[in-house]
C-alpha cells in the first residue's frame, strides 16, 4: 500500500485494485483548498496505478469539500465511491449531481 504525500495533515492511502479494476483510494475527512495540492497528487498517483483500470476514489468519510477539491474531482473523471452526504450535497450545490450522476456509486449511508 503506497502513502501519499501529506500536505496540511492530509494523507491517504492507495489500496490494492479491486474487483472491476477499479482502484480504490480512500479521500480523507477534510478536503479544502489546503489539501487540494495533496488530492491532485493522489488522484495522479492513483490513476497511473490503475492503468487501463479506471480509479475510484472512496468519499464516504469526507466530511467537508471545498469548491476547488470538488473541481479536482470531476476533472479527474474518476469514480466516486460511496460518497458522503456533504458529497452529495456539495455536487448538488454546484450544480453538478445530473452531470456527473455516471461517476457516483451508491452511498454507504443508503
């Protein structure tokens, strides 16, 4: 399991690929404009480790997002795993929920 770098107190972990070759990367509780340098680089890091798998990043612990945290991640065309209530509803604040409805998986909480 490879670390990422930490940036403000936030690290994460790149999981081992999954069933589906889906790459699972576990986003931490706090993605503001801090930990958007750290989040870029974790989404780069994982992207190159699944290959020609696609890259799920599991937001079921995030508690808060930030506008540009929550730019990074539809820029990054990843699967959203999971994601947590104030994932959902910052998608649906910015307007975004029916545009990226094909990144989302089911909530954990449903």
């Amino acid at each position: 399991m490879a670390a990422a770098p930490s940036h403000e107190g936030v690290a994460t972990s790149v999981a081992g690929m999954a069933e589906g070759g889906t790459l699972p990367v576990v986003l931490p509780e706090r993605l503001d404009t801090a930990a958007a340098p750290a989040l870029k680089h974790l989404i780069e890091q994982a992207r190159a480790q699944a290959g020609a798998g696609r890259a799920g990043l599991d937001a079921s612990a995030v508690t808060y997002i930030g506008g540009l945290c929550l730019q990074l991640l539809l820029a990054s065309g990843c699967a959203v795993i999971a994601p947590s209530e104030k994932v959902r509803e910052a998608f649906s604040l910015f307007g975004v929920s029916e545009v990226v409805a094909d990144l989302l998986a089911p909530s954990k909480e449903q």
